[in-house]
C-alpha cells in the first residue's frame, strides 16, 4: 500500500453563475491522500459545455 497517493474525482455539483444563473456542471477534485485518508484537495477545476476548462472560484456553490 502506498503512504501519500493522489487522486482525481469527478461530481456533478449545482453552481451558480453571474453571466449564465444556475448550471449543472462536472467538477473534478484532485486530492492528496496518506494512507487512504484525505488530506488535502490541491485543486478543483470545472469543464464548460464548450470543453474548455476553469476555475472554480468564478462561479458559486448553489444550494
């Protein structure tokens, strides 16, 4: 078993943007795990309907 490991997870998450309301997009997470216990996510970027792909910290989480 590895110590550090490095993960990449896609969600679909509910965001909320100035320019287009509220969209559905895919977010992906990169995390940084020791010994199978998340530790800390390195980044989260999303993909556009366009394939282009952004920052999180444009849109907000919508709830």
């Amino acid at each position: 078993m590895r110590i550090v490991q490095v993960k990449r997870r896609t969600t679909y998450e509910k965001r909320y943007s100035v320019k287009m309301g509220e969209l559905t997009t895919k977010v992906t997470y990169i995390k940084k795990y020791l010994f199978g216990m998340p530790v800390k996510t390195l980044h989260k970027y999303r993909e556009t309907y366009y394939g282009e792909v952004k920052d999180t910290k444009d849109c907000m989480l919508f709830i």
